[in-house]
C-alpha cells in the first residue's frame, strides 16, 4: 500500500514525462542562425516560413540601446526591406539557404516566422578584427584577412553607470596603429562606470559592437 504524504510512485512520474516527450515531438518549434552569408534553420513539424529583411542603422540601434545586442522589437512597427517564403522540406529537420546577396555586405535583421512563432538574428557584415584590452581601456581594430591595423575608423563608446543609467560616454578616430582608447576623459567620471558598450564602425569594413568592463585601478 501507498504510505500518506509519500510523493507520486516512480511509474506516474516516468509515464508523465513520456507524455510530455510525445507530445513535444509533434508540436511544431524551430530556431535558426545567420553567418557566412547563410541563413540555416533546425525545425520540426513545419512546411514553410515566412522570412522578412530589415536593414539596420547600426549606430541609431547603438545609440538608442547600447548594452542590447538584440534589437528585434525595433522592426515590429515598420516595413521588411525584403520578404520571402521557404519550404522546409518534409521528413527532414535541418535547412539552409542563401542570404540575398542584395544583404551580402549590409547589415540585415532577419526575422522568421512560421506556425505563430516569431524569431529574428542579426547579421552583422564586417571584415573588421577587433582587439579590446580592458586593462588599459583600449580597442585595436584591423582587417580581418590582412592584419594590418585601420585607422580612421569612428569609434562611439557608451557606459552603464553604477546608478543602472545608461550615458553616451566618448567618441573618435582610430589613429594610425588602429587603436583608441574609450576611457580616457578629463574627469573622474570612469569611477562611476560599471560597464563599457563600444560601437566600431567602418564605412567601407562593417560594423562590431563589443562590451567591454572598466580597467581595474
């Protein structure tokens, strides 16, 4: 006989999470990544899907939200630059297709639906290698292929204060070793950052966005 204030026999609990597996195996889900100018999708349960493009101002996304990578919600209110639908062929889970190659060398919010489910990934289109040295409050940015260091390259740096507040903090210009230093300001105001957002953006070599924690004193 079962004893009072015992829990659930270990059969209930195997049987309940055999359901559970059973019924996941048929509800329809996916997720997918966008890199080397590819979208690729792992699905199941799923014929088709809607796919929208936007094209992104990095530097007003920066700017309006420097420590949230993810900036999907700002493209619910306006219009794809580019839709298109794909079949996810039966009896398989994984596919992949060609980012338009009008977005080869853009940066592109891809965001796909399919079944009531809405996911979305940056794709950030850059040739930009990107050094942060946190201890001395400096980036170096070359070319990813070349190594060679790029100067003349806009830098915006943003920081999250003790408070919890979010500030512009300073910006500029690599120099010719392609390095700048985004803490370096005539106050003391670094003494109250917790936390650094650096934007690099390139007119000709794309855009990186990295985080970065003050140099330790």
């Amino acid at each position: 006989d079962e004893i009072e204030g015992e829990g659930p026999k270990i059969e209930d609990e195997e049987d309940r999470k055999e359901a559970q597996t059973k019924l996941a195996a048929t509800a329809p889900g996916f997720d997918f990544k966008v890199e080397a100018k590819k979208v690729s999708i792992n699905y199941q349960n799923l014929s088709e899907a809607l796919v929208n493009y936007y094209l992104m101002d990095i530097e007003l996304l920066f700017s309006r939200n420097p420590f949230v990578q993810q900036h999907s919600g700002h493209f619910s209110y306006i219009q794809p630059n580019e839709t298109g639908t794909v079949k996810l062929p039966k009896g398989k889970t994984t596919f992949a297709f060609d980012l338009p190659k009008k977005f080869h060398n853009r940066n592109v919010m891809v965001e796909i639906q399919s079944a009531g489910i809405k996911k979305s990934q940056p794709y950030f289109s850059n040739s930009i290698g990107l050094q942060v040295i946190e201890n001395y409050g400096q980036v170096r940015v070359t070319h990813q292929k070349t190594g060679k260091p790029l100067s003349g390259v806009y830098v915006k740096v943003y920081a999250r204060m003790k408070n919890g507040r979010a500030r512009f903090y300073k910006d500029g210009y690599t120099d010719l070793r392609g390095r700048f230093d985004f803490t370096s300001l005539n106050t003391n105001v670094i003494d109250q950052v917790r936390r650094f957002s650096v934007l690099v953006l390139s007119e000709t070599d794309g855009a990186v966005v990295r985080e970065a924690n003050p140099p330790k004193m």
